[in-house]
C-alpha cells in the first residue's frame, strides 16, 4: 500500500572542529621567534531549513544519516583554519522537530525558510599562541577541535492549511475538494479511496485560502484505528473543519456517521474538538438523500449548528458553502503556535558541568562531567607539557576536590573519558 510519508527517523552527526596548531616561529635572524600556531576552525552546523519545495519526509527513507564538514586545523603565523561547511537540510513546511531519545520537541519549521540548529559544530581548538605567558615563551601546547554532536531526530510532518476537510470514508471530501480547488486527489466509488492527505488552494474573487483533504476517520481514530490519529495530526493547524456529511444513507445514517466523527475530535488529544466548523451535506443530489434533509437540518438546528446542502458533483449549493467558510476563517485565527516569529534557534542539547567520581578499586577512580570530560578529549595525551596544564584545569574545575571527597588520594589512577594517569598532587 503507497504510504504518505509523514513521520521520518534520522541521525545528524555535525562536524568536529578543526585542531589548534602549536607551531613555533623559528626563521632565520629571527631569534625567541615565539609560538605562532592558529586556531582550528569550528565544525559546520547541521541545520534544518523549512521550504515550499518538498511535500512529504521520503527523502529521509533513503538517506538516513546527515554529517556536517569538519573545521580546518590552525596553522602556521597565527593562520586559522576554515570553519566546517554547514549542512542545510531542506524539510517540509510544518515539520515538527523532536530528539528521538528523550522524546523533547526541539523546534518547530512552520513556515518557509525558518531554521533550526539541530547540531552544533564542535568547538574551534586553541593554537600555542592562547598558552604564552611572562614565564612561558615557548608553549608547546594546543586544544584539539571539540567533536561535533550526534543526536538522533524525529519528524512529524503536520500540514499547515486554512481549512481542514474531515468526514467518514466515502462521504466525498476528495469529490469536493476538486470541485472547490485544482487538487485532484483519486476519487473512486470505495471506503479509503484517499490514504494521503491532498492540499488544494481555494478561491473566491480577490480570497484565497488552503485547503486540506484528510483521508477518512472511522470510530477509534484518536486511539490509531486506521491510521487515523496520523491523519488527525494534519488539521492540527487548520483555523476551521468543514465536516462533510453523506446523506444518501448509503455510508450509513448521517446523522450516526456525524456525531461518530464529532467523538473522535472531541477525544482527540490535539483539542480539535475546539475548532470552529459546518457541516457540508454532500450528495443532495440523490433522492435517498433529499428524503434525510429535514430531519437533519432540525437536529443540526437544536445543537445551533450551521449546515449547507450541496452536491460535489453538480456544484449545487457550493457558492453559499464557500462564501461561510471564507467569512469565518476572516475571523478565525490559526492556533498560537503559527505566529511565534521566525528565527534560527541553538538546541545543542543538555549541557552538564557538574563532576562526580566513581571508585572502580581503591587505586582506581573514575570523573564523569561534560565539561571536564570534553576538555580531557581535547588534550593530547602524549606532550607531557600539555598534561601539566590539564591538571592544573583540573584543579581549577574541582575535580581534585571531589576526588578527595570520595577517598581518593594522589598516586591513584584516575580516568576521565579516554585519558589515563596517575594523580600526582
């Protein structure tokens, strides 16, 4: 069965940032040259970026993974290396961002070219050149570039439309949507013709809106029946319903067919229940359906609501049906969240500063922390030099102190991320 892609899983990886260089100026009748090694280039972003371009989230079927460019490495006379090329991944309008590990709503795209960082490029490293000092002419010291983040995303496409069409399979939603729009979704004489939804630009003299054809509800949409909570999802952002009605009898009893799919908006969690709408009586056409007219009306007249008899095929009652439907989404407004302002947002994710210890023996004690752990990575272990300084930060971010506190003492090895030694006081 062809599926409407609307929700997609992918892992962004942006990229690491570019090592500091610890070069140190030696040239010729120059003497004490001093250090001059540049800083690394940050790594690129990874950057969601809302367009009119794509429709639904397939392209994520086929390509999972997305990475970032790494950051250029600092180099000699202060020269600093490029920063890494951010990746801009074009979405859909409406396309709802969440971290797929935690289950945390990182951003929301909902109009053409918001963006959203959805990695952050790792840190630039430090050249030799940030570690001279009055006492220290010659550092051989440098930070390597920090690594880029990976994180694993969920996207959930929801439409963005003015009106919303919603209604039993078969009642003729599709019939009147290529009626009232040049959308032309597959109309046929069965339940489910339509399994995606269909957007279709309406118009009215000077008017203009969006319309949304939403494949058919059944009783237990807002549980998942039918795929129907996936469904419901697409006029969570409509200002107004247009609750189409078959009233030949042939789907059933009108009158039972509304009020099954008025429930299933009413316990739907995303409170469409609340949203303004009239019903279309479709298919007045037909005999079977004329001899339903007066009883309907007068049900629809005790709960003061609006109701337009129509044929989706002929076009009868049309106008009067459009001519409601523009007058109330003129006075209508979209749910809040559309008109937040558009802007790039940094969603890095959890930062952590805090340090705690483990003992994995009496001799052996490991730090976790992100900042002290993301440090240590940045250190290379093999320059001796470079060692000293780490301990020194160390103390600073109080590590030793909370290494004390849980029992350690020097001459124990201590382990921070990749990074072993021992613990001279």
């Amino acid at each position: 069965m062809k599926r409407f892609h609307d929700t997609a899983i992918l892992c962004v990886r942006s990229g690491d940032g570019g090592d500091g260089s610890r070069h140190l100026r030696r040239e010729k009748y120059i003497s004490k040259g001093g250090p001059d090694g540049g800083d690394g280039g940050r790594g690129g972003h990874v950057i969601l970026q809302a367009t009119t371009n794509d429709a639904t989230l397939i392209r994520f079927h086929f390509n999972q993974k997305l990475r970032a460019g790494r950051g250029g490495d600092g180099g000699r006379s202060g020269s600093t290396g490029a920063d890494g090329e951010d990746l801009v991944v074009p979405v859909p309008e409406g396309t709802l961002v969440i971290d797929n590990d935690n289950g945390q709503v990182i951003g929301d795209l909902i109009k053409a070219d918001d963006q959203l960082v959805v990695a952050e490029g790792g840190e630039s490293g430090l050249g030799n050149m940030h570690f001279k000092s009055s006492t220290h002419q010659a550092p051989r010291i440098s930070l390597k570039g920090g690594k880029g983040q990976e994180r694993w995303l969920r996207l959930e496409l929801k439409l963005v439309a003015d009106v919303g069409l919603v209604g039993s399979p078969n009642a003729g939603k599709s019939s009147l949507m290529r009626r009232i729009s040049a959308a032309r979704p597959k109309v046929a004489a069965y339940p489910f013709t339509t399994l995606s939804p269909v957007l279709g630009v309406v118009t009215m003299g000077d008017l203009s809106l969006i319309a949304a054809d939403i494949p058919g509800l059944i009783e237990g949409s807002h549980k998942g029946s039918g795929l129907g909570d996936d469904f419901l999802r697409h006029i969570e952002r409509t200002r107004f319903l247009i609750h189409v009605v078959d009233m030949s009898g042939s789907s059933g009893d009108p009158m039972a067919n509304f009020e099954k799919i008025r429930v299933e908006l009413e316990m739907s969690t995303r409170k469409l229940g609340e949203r303004p709408f009239v019903v279309a009586a479709n298919k007045m056409d037909l005999v079977e359906a004329q001899g339903e007219w007066e009883a309907f009306c007068y049900e629809m007249s005790k709960m003061d609501i609006l109701v337009y008899g129509i044929s989706a095929v002929t076009g009868d009652g049309i106008d009067n049906l459009l001519k409601a439907t523009f007058e109330q989404v003129s006075k209508t407004f979209r749910p809040a969240i559309l008109d937040e302002p558009s802007e790039v947002v940094l969603r890095p994710g959890p930062g952590v500063n805090a340090v705690s210890v483990e003992e994995i023996s009496p001799e052996t004690y490991v730090v976790y922390g992100d900042h002290v752990e993301k440090l240590v990575s940045r250190i290379d272990g093999d320059v001796p030099e470079a060692m000293d300084w780490l301990q020194k930060q160390l103390e600073r971010l109080g590590v030793w102190k909370e290494l004390r506190r849980s029992g350690a003492s020097p001459g124990c090895t201590i382990q921070i991320g990749q990074i072993e030694f021992e613990w001279a006081d």
